[in-house]
C-alpha cells in the first residue's frame, strides 16, 4: 500500500467518527424511559385518545386545543364518541398526569424535545 | 484516400450541442469520419520504437487487423494500469457524471458531439471497465452502466481518445478533479498496445528517438537552419550573432522543441533566442544548443508514460554528455508538462547538475533545483527585472497583442504571470481576453496532443472554435492583430486556425517579440520586425 | 439506455425497497430480520465495504506528480503566486483540500456555455453564469449532513448537547399558526425542506439539460430516488404517519449497544424507513457514492505542485530503451563532421 499512513489514519478519523454512536453508548446504561402512571391515571383507563395516538400525537392535540381555546374561546372538546371534555392542560391532563417529572419530562428528555407549554403554563407542584 | 474537404465557417458553425433525446450512447457505434480522425500509424515508425503489431491498417475500413487475442491484451494493460496509476483507478470509480465538465471541452463546443463531453469520453472506458472489474457492472450490466468490450468499443475508444487533446480543462472544473488527460493517456497507452497509434503521433516519436527532433531533422539540416537564422538576423539588424552546437563545457544546455527551428513562425522565436544569446554573451552567458537532444517536445507522451521516458532522457543524457551546470527549455507546451511534472521521476535524479543560478543576475531558480530545468521566459523575466537587457517595446507598437495560454503550461504548471510579465516590457499594447478563456481556464489550439495533422483539419477547426472566438473578440474590440503563445504546437496550429476564423491575426511567440524589441550592441536602425514587416512609423520608408 | 428506461428502472428498484419491509414486517410480522439484521448488515458492509475499497485505492500508487495547477506557480518573490490553487507544499494542499471537501470549490467555477450563430453564420460562444448545481449540491449534502447528526437523538443516550443545539437552530422556524393550525408539528426543520428541494432539483436538472441527460446512468437516478423516498418516509413519519418514538430510540440505542431489541408499537412505516437507509449504505462502496472518500485521494487536487524542487521517485519506475548518443552519432558522424558539429570519435 502506498500512503499507507495517511489512508490508513483518515481511514481510522472517518470510520470512527461515523461509528461515534456505537462508541459513545458502550458502557452507559442508556435506559429507556418508563412511563409511571399515577393511581388516579390508572383508574381513569381511558385518556382523551386511545393509548397509540395519544403516545405519538398527544401534542397535536394540545396544540388544537390552544388555538381554538385561545383565539376562538371553544373551551369544549367532543370526542367522537360524545363525550365532552374541558380543553386544559392543567386543569384535565394534569388532574390524572400530576406527575410532571415521570410522565411527561422523562420521555421528553430522553428524544431531546422541548416542548412549549410551560412557557406559559405553570408546572404543577409535585407531590413526592 | 479521397481528399477531405473541409467544410467553411459558416457551415461548420453550425453546432448542435443538445445529444439526441432518445438513443442512448451504449447503443450508438462510432461513425469514423473523415476530418476528424487522423491517419493510422504506419509500420516502420512503430516499428522504430519497437512498439507491438506495427501493420498497415485503415481506420475506415472494418478489419482492423488486430491480433487475436485482442481482449486479453486490452484486459491484461487495463488490469496493469489499474495497479500502477492511482488516478486511474480513482477516476474509473468516483464519477458522478454532475455534467459540470460537459461543456467545458472545446471539442464538445466546436463539433456537439455528445462523446467528446470529458464525462463521456471517460465513461467509454469507464463502461467496460465495469464490466470486467466491478460486482454491479458484472451483475448488473446496461443498468449499471457497463458493456462488453467489442470490436465497436474499441473502434469507439481510438476514435475519440484521438480526439482529446490533453488539455485538462475538464479537470479544473471537476469537483473530484477527475483529469481526463490521465484517462486519455492511459487509454492511449491500451491502444498502442494494439498496434493502434496515429501516425502524427508515430512518426514524430520515431524521429524523436532516431534523429533527436520530431521532424527527423539530421544534425547538419539543423546546423543549416540556424546558420540561415544566422543571415536572416544579419539582415534585419546588422548584427552577425554567434551560437554554438554540442560545444562541451558549456555552462548551459539549450533544449528547444523542433518546430521553432523548422516551422513559421515559430522560425521567429527561434531567432529571438539566438538573439538573446548573443546579447547576453557579454554579460557572461556561456550557452549551447544540441543536435541530439534538439526536441523539447515529447510525442511519446502521447503514446505512453513509457515513450515519453524514452524520449525525455535525451535531455539529462545530453546534459551529462556535455558537462553543463544545467537546462535552459524554450517555449513549449506538453514539454514543459513532462519536464515540471514528470522528467525528474522518469530520468532523475539529476545529481550531475547543479542548482540553476543566473549567470547575469545570479538569481537562484529555487523552484527548478530538483530538475536543474528552467523555463526560458523565467530566465528572460528575471532579466528584465533586473534591468539587464536594453528594449525598445516601441518597435512592437505595429503589433496589438493578447495572449494565448498554452494548456500544458497553464494547467500543469501555472505559468502565468512569468509570460505576461515579458510580454509587457517588449511591447506596449497588450489586451487580455475573456477571464473564461485565460489562464487556468484557457481553451486548448485545438490541436494539441499530436492532432496537429492535415487529415483532420475538420476537427481541428472545430476544437479551436472556442479559442478563436475569444480573439476575435479582443480582435473587434482592441484591434488585436497578434497572438502571442509560448508553445510551439501553437505556433503551427493557431495560425491556421486564424486564417480559418479570424484572418487579421497573426500568431507569434514571446521572445520573437523580445528580440524585436531588444537593442544589439552595434546594431543598424531597425525598419523592419524579425518578419521583414514594416515597424510602427516606417511604412513609408519600407515603400521607397 | 435512453433516460425513460433509466428512470424506469431506478424507480421501480426503489419501489421494490418500499415493498420488501412493507411486506416483511406489514404482512408477515419479520420485525427482528427488517430491525436488527438488516440495520446490522448494512452497517457491516458499508464500514467493510469502504474499508475495502479505499485500501483498493491505496494498493495502487500514484507514480507522477500530477496536480491541476489552477492558479500561478511559486516563482520569483516578486511574482504572487496562487498558495491554494497551485499549492508548492502540504499547508497548501491542506486548504485546498478543505476548501474542495466543504465548499466544493471547482464546482463553483462551473459556467454554462452559450452557443449562438448570427444569421450570417458567425458563431459566439459565451459563458453564463450557472452556480446553481454549485449551490444544489452545497445545500444538499449540507442538509443530509445535519439530518443525520439530527438523528442522533435516536442514537445516544443522553443525546449530546451539540445534537440539541443543531435542533434548536435547524427548527427556528415555528410553524402551526393560523390559518394552518396544527401544521408542521411538531417543529419544522429547514434541512428537511432543504434535502427535499435539492434532491428535487438535482434530479430535474438532471433531465432538463440535455446532456446530463444523456450521461445519465440508472446508477445516477437510483440514489437520488432512495434519498427522496428516504426523506419522504422520514417526513411522513414524523407529520402524518406518527410512530412511538421513544420505541425507535429503544432499538436503534439497542443495536448501537449490540444489544438489539426490537419494541412493540413501531408502525411499518418506521420499517420502511429503516430499509430504504440501509440499502442507501449498504449500495454505498459500491457506487459513485464513494466520491466522498474518493475526493481525498484525488491526485490532481493532493498533490503539491513542486515536482521540479522536490524528488519523487515512481515505485514502479523501470530502465527503457533509449536512443543513446553514441547509437546517434554512429548515425550521422559523417554528416555532422562535415558539418562541422562537434563529435565524439572522428571515425
């Protein structure tokens, strides 16, 4: 081989850097979040949507609601199947979800998303 | 052979750069056109050279005699360049085909012809060496873009291979710096290994190698015409200049290529050295020219690497032969390629020279103290710069001048500024042309590469379209009436090329005009250039 | 091949990688082959593959100094010389290199001819201003470069604080105001829009200048149509067809760990998405795609032009046949003695 060294070192500096993650979660714990329902969730057995939809689009809902709670004063919310419910963050998600920290930060923090919502909203203090 | 004919401006403008939509290229066999393939190699120069399957062959016709194990020939030199060039091997895999080169070719330009695109020229070679070296190309076949090679292949690589000039333009503009000058040389390289070379370039590389120049000039025809440059000097400026020839002991060797001693006007330019010589003797320059080694341009490197070896070590051989301190080269194109980028890998190290210093001025050429070769507008440069010649650039005031960037110097060397530098001290209308014509970017004579030939003028006309339109633009705007160039492909090319685009100008080379303008010691008044042409201010004398 | 049956079959190959996961884990529920061996194959060969390939490269020497020299040689001290264009040593090389590596210089030199004839038949041709593949090829590989630093949220954990700050710039835009209400959540990131509209590009100009139409390969289709359906997955998931993404980082950290599990609640799409990078990379040493380790090695851009200062010795450099002076004067003696040229035997 010719210009062994200089191949062979950009070689090393290139494969290494695109298999960093392979480096960098070696040994970590790397624990994926669980999320902890409180007693009142549990009992509740249903949320606003069903479990899939609300784990992946749940802030598409809360998003929905702000605008039409915010600009359009629609402080209700039927559901398909007739139930209604009082669009609010703090005053119905977090009536079953109080626990802030273990149901929504921890998965939040583990896929690095920062949410909005309490730019404005006030976390709930939580009960320990 | 019938004669070509060459078709006029007029119609040969008449350019079509948009491929057909439909027919794919692997589905379109070469036609071999008169005009613009040149003539086959001829047995007895290959022969000179001791190159394989030399024979009688005509590229039209369709037997073209090859031996019957052609395949593995192509197969077995293609697999040795692979492991020998790097480039190649690189430039075979890493195209993208973005088509940033496409229209950058000048012979893409001046005929539209979608294979003389650089990315499509490469991909003829590129497709069959898919086929025989890669898993996809195996595999996959068209779809991966690779063919077997055939007969119709090969046929497809001499055509347009041979209607590559070398010129590396391509490569400036490639965003890999793929050089299809190496892909050319190397294809070259594969069909000479059949046997398969043109006879403008055979035949000037048998002279080279038997008679030392490429016109197989012998050493007393050689002697003659200096002498005669001798007279001709005599008679315009009344100065009887010396020169000397294989002189032992000298502290320089002179290695210039052939056509400045053989060929208008590069006749001129060789009466500019001798000129300057001469001046300079006085001053210290103790200088020789060589009989042996009387070609600087090398027409084995349009053969192979190996042919070019061949023909460069005459410089170093001659050099050590002589005794000198080290080589001053003329102006030259592709030599000055091989002599920057290859003479000291092919036949150094040049140990028994010294490290080039200037007689005169005493300046060290630390750029060449590896080869001890130096170009011989940096020599003048230097000259000037130190004040060392006494010039009259108004006896170039008759001349409106641009400059011509010969490829190989430009692109394979970036020798720039050293030409134009001269060129503003001898003369005082200087006009330069387009940015996108100049310098790195400069479009090739069209000629280059040994397809300087008669037979294809018509592809000749058509690759310099792109060069003599930029004259002709500063000739409209400027009044540009001289093209000035420091290489001596050029100087037999682009005249003919002027009278075929752009009649009013005429083409010279640097030092033609350095000597025009330089002041002999004890010479007459000047009437007339080197040319017997009236100088600014004498016509009317000239017509007593 | 004409460019209607290249795009055929380039499109209809990508399709295919679309239906095998969909299929696969749709249909017959292989959620283990299409999320963990797959992935890991893939990954194999493409670390394999262009180890291979590159020490390939490497085997073969480059015997000549072959720079392009774009810019004025190193001369006189009183001539400026071009230090990056026509580099004499390796500090030269060095930005050189980076400037074609980051700002792929030479394509920025790119012109467009234009070729007219005047009714009288003279032509003109003329250079026109064109940076815009300059432009499309910057923005997509840039794109693709930050996109895949963005999914190393999917891949590490904790996730880095450079790959936070890389989202927070890359997602300045907020969307989902009226009168789109719930429009681009979550955050809309440029370099989605970017990727998609330069691959987009590329691929038209591709068939809109008829030469590079001509040239095109189904090689050169292909990855541009697996990087548009790479990204179109990519977006459907993240818009449209949303998967639990606490699940995609569960197995993707799980087979960064060797340790590979494969979740429940992952939609197929994910699957598909999956496949399409993994052929993507696995297709990678095979291909043109391997410029980007090929442009390190390029000779004409490498190499320092000081090959008339500096010894380079060419490994494979062998004696030839020469014509030697005495072969020549043997020749001609009698010629040059009458002549009077000087000679090394009189007779």
């Amino acid at each position: 081989m010719y210009d062994g060294g200089k191949i062979i070192a950009g070689l090393i500096i290139g494969i290494g850097l695109l298999m960093s993650p392979f480096f960098y979660n070696a040994g970590k714990a790397a624990k994926a979040p669980e999320r902890v329902l409180t007693e009142k969730a549990k009992q509740a057995k249903e949320c606003i949507l069903d479990k899939a939809q609300m784990t992946a689009s749940h802030f598409k809902l809360l998003d929905e609601w702000r605008h039409t709670v915010v600009r359009d004063g629609q402080r209700y919310y039927k559901r398909a199947d007739g139930k209604v419910l009082y669009k609010s963050l703090q005053v119905t998600c977090m009536d079953c979800h109080s626990n802030k920290a273990n149901f929504c930060d921890q998965c939040h923090n583990y896929m690095a998303v920062t949410p909005y919502c309490w730019d404005c909203h006030i976390a709930p203090e939580e009960k320990k | 052979m019938a004669k070509v004919t060459t078709p006029k401006p007029k119609e040969l403008s008449n350019i079509e750069h948009s491929p057909p939509l439909m027919k794919g290229w692997m589905n379109t066999p070469a036609e071999i056109r008169p005009g613009i393939y040149c003539y086959a190699s001829k047995p007895k120069n290959l022969e000179v050279l001791g190159m394989p399957y030399p024979k009688e062959w005509n590229p039209e016709d369709d037997d073209w005699k090859l031996p019957e194990n052609w395949k593995e020939i192509i197969e077995k030199g293609f697999k040795d360049r692979l492991d020998r060039f790097r480039s190649f091997k690189l430039f075979m895999d890493i195209c993208v085909r973005c088509g940033a080169c496409a229209d950058k070719c000048h012979f893409f330009i001046g005929s539209g012809d979608p294979k003389n695109m650089p990315v499509l020229r490469a991909e003829l070679i590129r497709s069959v060496y898919r086929k025989k070296f890669t898993k996809g190309g195996k595999i996959f076949g068209k779809f991966a873009g690779a063919r077997e090679l055939t007969e119709d292949v090969l046929k497809e690589w001499w055509y347009y291979l041979y209607q590559c000039t070398e010129c590396r333009r391509c490569s400036v503009f490639c965003p890999y710096g793929i050089d299809t000058a190496e892909v050319t040389i190397i294809g070259r390289e594969l069909t000479n290994l059949l046997g398969l070379n043109i006879d403008w370039i055979a035949a000037p590389a048998a002279n080279c190698f038997r008679t030392g120049n490429h016109l197989g000039i012998q050493p007393h025809a050689y002697k003659d015409m200096l002498d005669f440059f001798v007279d001709e000097i005599e008679d315009v400026t009344g100065v009887r200049v010396d020169y000397s020839l294989n002189r032992k002991g000298a502290e320089i060797l002179f290695v210039t290529p052939s056509g400045d001693v053989f060929a208008d006007p590069g006749t001129y330019t060789a009466m500019g050295y001798l000129m300057l010589f001469h001046y300079l003797q006085s001053q210290g320059l103790d200088i020789t020219w060589s009989t042996y080694a009387s070609e600087g341009g090398n027409f084995g490197y349009f053969t192979s690497h190996e042919t070019a070896k061949r023909l460069n070590a005459k410089m170093y051989a001659e050099a050590k032969r002589l005794g000198v301190k080290y080589i001053i080269g003329g102006e030259c194109g592709h030599m000055w390629r091989v002599l920057n980028q290859y003479m000291d890998t092919f036949n150094g190290p040049a140990d028994f020279l010294e490290e080039p210093v200037s007689p005169i001025t005493g300046t060290k050429f630390e750029n060449a103290k590896s080869t001890k070769m130096i170009h011989l507008v940096e020599f003048t440069a230097d000259l000037i710069k130190h004040n060392k010649l006494k010039l009259d650039p108004s006896r170039n005031d008759h001349l409106k001048v641009t400059l011509h960037d010969s490829c190989n110097t430009a692109r394979g060397m970036g020798f720039l500024e050293e030409p134009r530098y001269v060129i503003n001290s001898v003369c005082n209308n200087f006009y330069e042309m387009p940015p996108n014509t100049i310098r790195e970017q400069t479009f090739c004579c069209g000629s280059g590469a040994g397809l300087n030939a008669g037979e294809d003028m018509e592809l000749r006309m058509r690759g310099g379209l792109p060069r003599a339109n930029a004259v002709r633009h500063v000739n409209e705007k400027y009044g540009v009436n001289m093209l000035a160039c420091i290489c001596a492909i050029d100087r037999a090319a682009l005249p003919t090329l002027m009278d075929y685009w752009v009649p009013e100008v005429q083409v010279t080379g640097v030092h033609e005009m350095v000597a025009n303008a330089l002041v002999l010691e004890g010479e007459k008044e000047r009437t007339t250039d080197l040319r017997g042409n009236p100088l600014a201010g004498m016509e009317e004398e000239e017509d007593v | 091949m004409n460019f209607i049956l290249s795009i055929i079959v380039s499109s209809l190959a990508v399709v295919i990688l679309v239906l095998i996961p969909w299929i696969g884990v749709g249909a017959l529920d292989l959620k283990v082959i299409f999320g963990v061996l797959v992935p890991y194959a893939a990954m194999a060969t493409f670390f394999v593959g262009i180890v291979v390939r590159v020490i390939d490269w490497g085997r073969s020497p480059v015997p000549f100094r072959i720079p392009t020299t774009a810019g004025q040689q190193w001369s006189f001290p009183w001539i400026k010389s071009s230090p990056i264009d026509n580099p004499k040593g390796t500090l030269g090389v060095v930005v050189r290199m980076i400037f074609e590596v980051l700002l792929f210089r030479s394509l920025f030199r790119n012109t467009r001819l234009e070729y007219r004839r005047a009714s009288d038949g003279t032509p003109s041709v003329n250079y026109e201003w064109e940076k815009w593949l300059w432009l499309a090829a910057l923005v997509f590989h840039y794109s693709f470069f930050v996109i895949f630093l963005r999914h190393f949220r999917f891949f590490m954990e904790p996730v880095p604080g450079f790959v936070k700050l890389l989202e927070s710039l890359d997602g300045f835009m907020q969307m989902g105001v009226l009168p789109l209400n719930g429009f681009g959540l979550p955050g809309v990131y440029l370099t989605d829009m970017l990727l998609m509209l330069a691959v987009t590009y590329l691929f038209l100009r591709r068939l809109y200048v008829s030469q590079t139409r001509y040239i095109s390969l189904p090689a050169d289709y292909f990855p541009l149509f697996l990087i548009l359906g790479l990204g179109f997955t990519g977006i459907l998931m993240r818009y449209f067809i949303r998967v639990d993404i606490t699940a995609v980082k569960q197995l993707a950290v799980g087979l960064f760990k060797f340790n590979p599990t494969v979740p429940d609640g992952i939609g197929v799409i994910f699957y598909i998405h999956l496949f399409l990078i993994s052929a993507l990379i696995a297709y990678f040493p095979f291909s043109k795609l391997m410029h980007f380790a090929g442009i390190f090695l390029s000779p004409t851009r490498n190499l320092s032009n000081n090959s008339r200062f500096k010894r380079h010795i060419n490994p494979w450099n062998y004696p030839v046949k020469v014509h030697t002076y005495e072969e020549y004067e043997d020749d001609f003696r009698e010629a040059m003695v009458e002549a009077g040229i000087p000679v090394e035997k009189e007779s």
